[in-house]
C-alpha cells in the first residue's frame, strides 16, 4: 500500500495487510501524534488496511509559540 | 470498534475517554465540549459578538465553525504576517473557508498596512520571529476587537497547547505566568476579553473535527516554528500521554482546579496583569505602558527596512 508522510513529505510502500497500530508502530509513530485518513475520512485504529489501499499519516501536532 | 453512543462502527478512539465514537456522535462531543467550557469558564453569554484569531490553521478554522454551529455571532480576522509561501497558503486557504460560507472575515495584511513583515522585523529587532510575529497579532486583534465593539476574543488554544505553555511555565516556575495563565482574561483598560474555548479539545480531535466536517485548513506548518521550545514540550507530553492516557488533561485540569489560584494569590500586586499602570499610546490611541505602545514601536523601527528574502519555504 501507499503511505502518504508529511514534514517531510513523503511517500512509503509499506506491504500489506497491516493493523493501523502495527503500521505506526513499525514507523515508530506516536498514536498520539497522528491520524490515519483514506479517501479523506478517518481509519480507526483497529483497521486493517490492504495491499490496495492508499491512506496519509497526518501528523496532528502544530507548532506556534503564541 | 463501536460508537460509544449508538454502537455502530466507530471512526475515532479517544483513549482519555476511554471511548470510541462515530462521525456523527464525535462532531457532537466537540460541540458539546466546546459548550462546557463556555459555560463552565463563564467566557461568554448566548447574544455575544466575537471576533475569532483566524490564521488558516485547524484550530481557528474549527473553533469558528463549531461556535457558528452553536450559534453564536462570530466574524473571523487574519491577519497576513509576510512569511513567504505559508502566508500566502494560508491567506487562500482562510479566504476561501469564509466565502464557502459566507461569513464575515477582516483581513489585515501587515505589508500593505504597516510597511513591514514577520521575518523582516525579526532581523531589524534580532529576536525570534515568533516575538515580533505574537507582539503583532496581540496588538491587531486586540484592536479591532475594542474598535468593533466585540464582546470576545477567541483564539484556537486547544488542550495541548495550554498543557505545553503550563509545562514551560512549570519547569521554569515562571510563577507570574502561572498567575495569569487561565482560559478566560477579563476585559481591562483598553484590552479586550479573551477566551479559548478549546481547552477541553486535544490536537489530534481537531484534526479529525476538520477531517469529518471536510474543512480544508492548511497542515504546513509556519517554518519559523521549526525546533521551538513548545513543541519540545508537546513531544514531552504525547510521550508521557501514550503511556498514560488522561495525564495532558489531568495536568492542566488539575492546575485550574488546585493551583492557579495560589499563583494568583502570591503574584505581586505590581505583577498582576490587571495593576500595571497603563497610559494611552499618543501614535495609535491604544493601552500603553510608555509614550507609544510597544505595537508602534515596532512599526517604527521596522517600516520601510529593507524585506528579508524567505530561503526557507513553507514545509519545515
Ligand atoms: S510560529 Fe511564530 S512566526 Fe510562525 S505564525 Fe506562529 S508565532 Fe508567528
Ligand atoms: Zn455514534
Ligand atoms: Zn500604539
């Protein structure tokens, strides 16, 4: 599947099929951190996305002083 | 995965509620969440006119949707800071939300009205840009809020963001900003009220909040913001919250409910915010502690220097 990154962005191929926790975990990604979207709706984390699937990690974190 | 409300599948899992929900039922939440600290921080009343701090991103864009959603009488402002292509991404991008839905948006270019930009005061004043940039948008919001006769302020601080300012404050124990560091200020000479009603709200809901409701805001982020301070802090904080859920929510709660009134208390008077002697600016006629305010001065200093050329672009 692809894997859309952000900050840098970037795109992964990541084989399938993966859970979403296993998939941040094997980018050692914070679930905090992130949300996984496909075809601009949310995935939830229990998912398992397919070979097939195309979905953006997008990072939730924003960074402004004030 | 089910909604916790009507057990249909989920779409989000909140792990400080301990709780999943579906598109509908978590739009509610936000709203519902959004209403509570209305009301339990007494920030406004149902008739109130407010001037929403909009920069494009997901915070503001949200927040002015859901008080539209419950209601409420808000217009938007934003304000241009000149920082290269993230400016002009999320002037589009906050232009284009407000006439999607025909609501009132004010727009103040800093260029165009003051002869100067946010990364070309940081070079004349030599501090961060962040300083220059937050001096500017206190001082314009602040403005057209008294000039526009609004009740309220409202900016898009949501949880994570006030948990990451009280942790800085913290580890320094920066005690006269414990003092201040509330989610409502009253309105005092010259300055206007300000509220954030998306304290309740983590980061990572209002990323779903835009993603659910099909709000485009703009994800890059300010490149100036790259390495600061704050998100060390929230990197601190997701990293403790992933092994204990609730502990952001705990942390910051618990100081409103436990702490901040000690710091207030202690704070001497001459700190308090609400007792520092201020005069009226002779060039622009708002509060101030000097002959003209420190807004001004920073125009005057900075109007007409030579731009800086942006060598970092819009992705940090
Ligand atoms: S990160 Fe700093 S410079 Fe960028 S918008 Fe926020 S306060 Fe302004
Ligand atoms: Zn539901
Ligand atoms: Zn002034």
């Amino acid at each position: 599947m692809k894997v859309h990154l952000r900050n840098p962005s970037r795109t992964l191929d990541v084989p399938g099929p993966v859970s979403i926790v296993a998939l941040l975990q094997r980018l050692e990604l914070n679930r905090e951190t992130v949300l996984v979207i496909r075809s601009g709706t949310l995935v939830p984390g229990d998912a398992v996305l397919e070979d097939a699937d195309e979905v953006e990690i997008r990072p939730v974190i924003s960074g402004g002083a004030t | 995965m089910k909604c916790r409300v009507c057990r249909e599948p989920a779409v989000i899992d909140i792990r400080r509620h301990n709780a999943n929900f579906c598109s509908e039922h978590f739009l509610r939440l936000c709203r519902d969440q959004v209403a509570r600290a209305i009301k339990d921080f007494e920030m406004f009343e149902p008739g109130a006119r407010l001037l929403v701090a909009v920069s494009g991103g997901k915070d503001s864009l949200a927040v002015w949707d859901i008080l539209r959603e419950l209601g409420y009488d808000a217009d938007g402002l934003y304000i241009g800071l000149g920082i290269g292509e993230y400016s002009d991404e999320s002037g589009r991008t906050t232009r284009a939300f407000a006439e999607q839905r025909g609501w009132p948006l004010q727009i103040i270019d800093l260029r165009e009205a003051y002869d100067y930009d946010v990364p070309t005061a940081a070079k004349v004043t030599k501090r961060v840009p962040c300083s220059a940039c937050g001096l500017s948008k206190r001082h314009l919001f602040d403005q057209a809020a008294v000039e526009g006769g609004y009740d309220a302020v409202v900016t898009g601080h949501n949880l994570d963001d006030e948990a990451a300012v009280l942790f800085g404050n913290t580890l320094r124990w920066q005690t006269d900003y414990l003092a201040r560091q509330l989610p409502v200020l009253p309105a005092r000479s010259g300055f206007p009220r300000k509220v954030k009603p998306l304290v309740r709200l983590g980061e990572r809901e209002m990323v779903a909040y835009c993603v659910l409701r099909g709000i485009d805001y703009i994800v890059e982020e300010c490149p100036m913001a790259a390495g600061n301070k704050h998100l060390g802090y929230k990197e601190a904080l997701n990293a403790i919250e992933a092994q204990s859920p609730g502990s952001k929510q705990a942390f910051y709660f618990g100081f409103l409910d436990r702490a901040q009134a000690h710091f207030a208390a202690a704070a001497p008077t001459a700190e308090r915010s609400d007792a520092v002697e201020l005069t009226t600016c002779s060039s622009c006629g708002g509060p101030s502690s000097g002959e003209i305010c420190a807004f001004c001065f920073l125009v005057r200093r900075t109007a007409g220097a030579q731009p800086v050329a942006l060598t970092v672009k819009g992705s940090s």
